[in-house]
C-alpha cells in the first residue's frame, strides 16, 4: 500500500470564531498534528472551544530577518513535518489564497518531495470589509498587499483593499507609495477586526493621516475609493463600441491606412504642447495620441492580428529583457553604457539581420541622422569629443563655400548636405536634439517676422514697402524684445 503524504491548508476566517467553513472544522478535529501561522488571532477560538490542540509558529517571526525568510523557513518546516507524519494541517488567518507566501512557497514546493497538497476553501477577510463597508464586487474592486508597495498605485479607478498593514511603520511605507498618486486628503477607511463583533473598530481620515490611526496591526484593511473615473478598461470598452453595430460611421470605416495620417499629427501635436508649456494641453494630447494606439490595437484585434495587451506585453518584455542591470545582473553605470549594451541585446535579438544600422527613411531627415549617429556611436564609431565634430563642421563649412564659388550646383547640394549632417552631429555632442533646436529656431525667426510685420503696418505699408535697413533695424528691436520677455520670465 502506497503511503500517501497530504498536507491540508485551511483558513480561519476573518476573525469571527464561526466565520470558520464546517469542512475545516470537520477536518480539524481528525488530523492529529496541526499548526497554525500565527496564534495572534480571534478564529483560534473555535480550535479552543473544541478542544483541538495545535502548534503555534510565532517564533518564526522573531528568528527571521525578513518576511522573505519568515515565509521560506515556515514553509519547510511544514513539509518536513508532513514528511514525518505524513498527515499535516497548515491553519492561517482568512484564507490560505490570501496573501499567504508560504503557502505559495509549499504549493510549489510540497509536489517535489511527494507531498499532496489539498486547500480547503475558507472565508477571506475581503468578505468581511466588503460587508461591513457595502463595496462593489467583481471587477470595481482589487486587492493589494502592503508589502507590496510598487503595485499600490496600478488601479486608481477601481476601489482597492490594502491587506497586511501589520503595523503603523507599514502604513507609513504605503502612505508614502499612495501619496505619489493620490491627493494628500484622499479620504480613506481602516477597519480592523472586520467580522468580528466585539473588536470591530473603523475610521475615515484623510490619506496623509492613514497612519496615525492608534489602532492599526495585524487584524487591518485600508479601504481606498477610487481616484479616477475611467481606467485602461474603460478607453478600450468605449473603443469597442465606437466600432462596434451600433457605434460611430467613421469610426467603423476606418483602417490602419486611412488612420496613419492622425498619427503623425498626434505625435507632432504632443511636441507642441511640450514646448508651449501648457500642462493641460499637453496631458489632452497625450491622450489623443493613446487614442491612436487603442484605434489601431482595436483594428487589428478584430482582424485577429493581435490585441492591445499583446502590445503592452511586447513592449513589457522588450523593456524587462533590454534593461538587465535594472530586471537582472548586468551592470551599467552611465547612459552611453546603456546605449551600447541595449545595442548588443538588440543585434542578438535579430541575428538574421547582418547590420546594425538601420536607415529607417520614413523618419523627418533630421531625426534620421540623429538616429544613426547614434547607431554608430554606439558601437565606437565617433569622435572621442566635441572637438573632432567641430573640425568636420568647419571643413564642411569651406567645403560647401568652394562648391559655391565653383558654380556647381549639384556639388553644392552635396556639401550642403554634408553640412547639415555635420550640425547634426554638433548638436548631439552638445545634448541637443536637432530637431527640436531647428524647430525653435524657426518659431523665434517666425515671431520676430511678425513684429516687423506689425511695425511696417503701424507706419501705414506692407514690409515691401520698406528698405532692408529699416527692416533689420525693426529685426533688432524685435530680438531685444524678446530678450526682455526672457529675463522678466
């Protein structure tokens, strides 16, 4: 006869002694060697009441350094004792799916030393808060965990449960992380002991106050109502319906050609926001641009080309997969080091490419250059410093000045050429995108063509109507103006 192994993962409930399933309880009394995670917890009172004898597995916490550790070292203690009796119960607070790391760690780990592994459903304390504090359900409402700070900010249109707040050094921890998103009078519900009469205490205080709350430990759930209308799920919803039956005409008409012309636009339009400093505006073309990307994602998904979150998890394992001094072991220090090793991953990626450079001609000429001169650079085909693009900017200069005097016309084009290439390369050893520089540059000759504009028809004519001297010396006035608006700003 085989000797089966079986370890049982159950769950006390919330709090309330009778929160516990008649399953559990059944089970309880016949398994002779129990042990509970912690024994600080109202639930054990059934265990009392029914005289089951268990084992308590507190000190843990106390040898352990860390969480982490705490968890591994639970959770090996608890193979090893099925593996001698063959038969173990693993007791924790709420439901053992609930934040329980060691028992994912035993989940994963009980298979490999021939342990069964059998959870037994239990009321989670999300029942509980959900109850007491009537919370939506399903999707308007998620979990988080306190020791877990990097996911506190992903839904701040959904209404969320921060679980784990042992104590108020963790409330302060997730209060900084939510302070980063969430206005510092976002009002927020702790509730602790939820379920369970006769300790049940709740209170609503502005974030920055969450954790100045006396009471806090390890019976607590920080309720945090949503922040914004409308999420990620939302944008692609109303985009379904835009191209859905009965949705919008033009919306339904269009396809990845017909759109591709809005995607420039939107992306030029984010470029003007950024530089006339408007927040607002630049946050609706962000928007706009977003739009863009669902448009075509929705387009393609209906073609069963691929959906917005094959996107997002292209893009999310590029990032991941290209930054492995930040998501693995390599080491970068500075951004040129960035630059070259994201170059490598990138050549390794595409090895049925045989060069690394791309001359990607659907970019504006400018931003091409930049682009491979950055390519080249990245592989050590540069000048060592801005000295040696200086030379070639001034040789290009003679270049182009001799073909003029030559009377050549195509030379002339050629050098020129040449002489914009070389600006390019100045400008990127300066930090400064060419394309952007040139951009500004034309708007400042724009706006002082206009002020000389202005001036010729305050005196009664058009700017043909005056000489060159009269105009330059409204050129002047025009740049000295401008220089005044500068140091008033």
């Amino acid at each position: 006869m085989i000797n089966v192994k079986t370890l049982y993962l159950l769950g006390l409930g919330p709090g309330d002694p009778q929160a516990i399933t008649l399953r559990s309880l059944t089970m309880l009394k016949r398994v002779q060697h129990i042990y509970v995670r912690t024994a600080r917890h109202p639930g054990l009172q059934i265990l009392h009441d029914n005289n089951i004898r268990y084992k308590a597995l507190d000190f843990f916490y106390k040898q352990s350094k860390t969480f982490a550790e705490t968890y591994q070292q639970l959770a090996y203690f608890v193979i090893n004792a099925t593996l001698r009796y063959g038969e173990v119960a693993y007791v924790v607070p709420g439901s053992p799916l609930f934040a329980e790391k060691a028992v994912e760690i035993m989940l994963e780990k009980a298979n490999l030393a021939g342990i069964t592994c059998r959870v037994v459903p239990a009321v989670s304390f999300v029942e509980a808060v959900s109850a007491e504090l009537n919370l939506p359900r399903e999707r308007e409402l998620v979990v988080r965990d306190a020791m877990q700070p990097d996911k506190l900010l992903d839904s701040p249109d959904k209404h969320v449960l921060i679980m784990q707040l042992y104590n108020r050094q963790v409330a302060s921890a997730a209060k900084l992380h939510l302070l980063t998103l969430y206005p510092a009078k976002h009002s927020v519900t702790l509730i602790r002991g939820a379920g369970v009469p006769h300790s049940k205490q709740i209170t609503t205080v502005p974030l920055y106050k969450m954790d100045r709350v006396e009471w806090i430990d390890h019976l607590t759930t920080v309720y945090l109502p949503p922040l914004a209308c409308y999420g990620m799920g939302h944008l692609l919803q109303i985009m379904r319906s835009l191209r859905g039956e009965n949705g919008c005409p033009w919306d339904q008409e269009q396809n990845h050609l017909s759109l591709k012309p809005y995607l420039l636009e939107e992306a030029y339009e984010v470029l003007a926001a950024i530089d006339s400093g408007d927040t607002e505006n630049f946050c609706e073309e962000l928007g706009d641009l977003l739009l863009q990307v669902v448009f075509h994602s929705e387009i393609a998904s209906e073609n069963n080309m691929f959906s917005f979150y094959d996107v997002i998890a292209g893009i999310s394992e590029k990032l991941i997969r290209r930054h492995p001094h930040v998501f693995g072991d390599a080491e970068a220090q500075t951004a040129d080091d960035v630059l070259r090793s994201w170059q490598q991953i990138k050549k390794e990626e595409k090895k049925e490419q045989r060069s690394l450079f791309t001359l990607e001609t659907y970019l504006p000429a400018l931003m091409r250059a930049q682009k491979l001169q950055r390519q080249a650079s990245s592989v050590g085909f540069d000048w060592p410093d801005a000295s040696g693009a200086w030379v070639k900017l001034q040789e290009e200069l003679t270049e182009l000045n001799d073909a003029y005097n030559e009377g050549n016309q195509e030379k002339i084009e050629e050098e020129l050429g040449d002489l914009l290439f070389a600006t390019v390369n100045v400008a990127r050893f300066l930090d400064t995108d060419a394309e952007q520089a040139l951009a500004a540059g034309t708007r400042k000759f724009y706006r002082r063509l206009l002020f000389v504009e202005e001036q010729a028809r305050a005196e009664g004519g058009e700017i043909s109507a005056y000489s060159l001297a009269k105009l330059d010396e409204w050129w002047n006035l025009a740049k000295k103006q401008v220089k005044q608006e500068k140091n008033l700003n």
